[in-house]
C-alpha cells in the first residue's frame, strides 16, 4: 500500500467528494444504505487493513467508558490509571489517544488488543452501516484516512455525479 500516493490522491479529490457528499445527502436514505454496503463489501474484498492500517497510524478511536472499562481490565489498571496512562479529552470532550500512531498498533500492522478494541475500531470504517445520511460528514473525513473509503465514494461518485 503506497500511502503517501493514496494521500495525495485523496487530498486532490476531497473538493469533488465534498461536492458528492451534498449531492448524496438527496438519496433516498434505504437506497444510499444498500449501496454504501454494497460498494463497502467490494472495497474490502480487495484491500486488506494490514497491508496499510493508516486508520491506526494516523487517527485516535473514541474511546467510550465501555471501552476504557473493558481495556482497563485486560492491562489490570483501574479504569483511571487507563485513562491518566493512555488517553486525554479532545475539543469535543470525548476520551482519544495521546499520541500517533495507536499505542497498540503492533509493527505488523496488527492491533494487540485485537479482541478488546474500541468499538469505534470494531465498526470503522462505519461505511456497511445504516442510516449513512448521518454520517457522511465523517464518511468524508474517512476518505482522507481510508484507501477502502475513498474507494467507495470514487465508485459511488460514478452514480451520482452530473
């Protein structure tokens, strides 16, 4: 994965796919949520997350109480030992880590706190979810992280642009 490529590239389509993102905001809700899925089981099919893992090494997950409670334990820390250790509050007030790349981001691309990871971890890309409407705001961001999502909305963009 050339990520250095994939972030010029993303960065020079941003102002088309920020146009698309208005233009999809007027899909009907069901349609853009079977087509997200759609083009979301495509993308994936050929990229693999540990050929780049660029999520990992350039953005912090949220972290919800669930998540540092659940993490806590795996580490044996109390919950605030977790948080003093590893995470501080962003400017929206949610718990995010302090530093790039992830604290558990292994050399191998591979995450070692696999199966007890953040659920925004779990579920990011975010793009085989309903109700995509509201999300495409940080669907749009993730095309700048995400090789799979700026390949979804290259795809989808040959639907929807005039």
């Amino acid at each position: 994965m050339d990520l250095e490529n994939f972030g010029k590239e993303s960065r020079s389509e941003y102002s088309s796919h920020q146009k698309l993102r208005a233009r999809l905001r007027k899909v009907k809700p069901k349609v853009l949520d079977e087509r997200f899925e759609e083009l979301h089981e495509e993308a994936f099919s050929g990229i693999d997350c540990l050929d780049c893992a660029n999520c990992c090494k350039t953005t912090s997950p949220i972290f919800l109480n669930t998540d540092i409670d659940r993490l806590a334990k795996v580490f044996r820390m109390k919950s605030s030992a977790f948080i003093d250790e590893y995470l501080h509050r962003d400017e929206e007030g949610d718990f995010v880590l302090n530093s790039s790349p992830c604290t558990f981001l292994g050399a191998d691309n591979k995450c070692l706190v696999y199966e007890d990871r953040p659920k925004a971890c779990r579920e990011y890309p975010h793009t085989n979810r309903k109700k995509m409407h509201g999300i495409l705001e940080l669907s749009l961001k993730n095309t700048l992280v995400c090789p799979a999502v700026f390949k979804i909305f290259q795809q989808i963009g040959k639907d929807y642009r005039k």
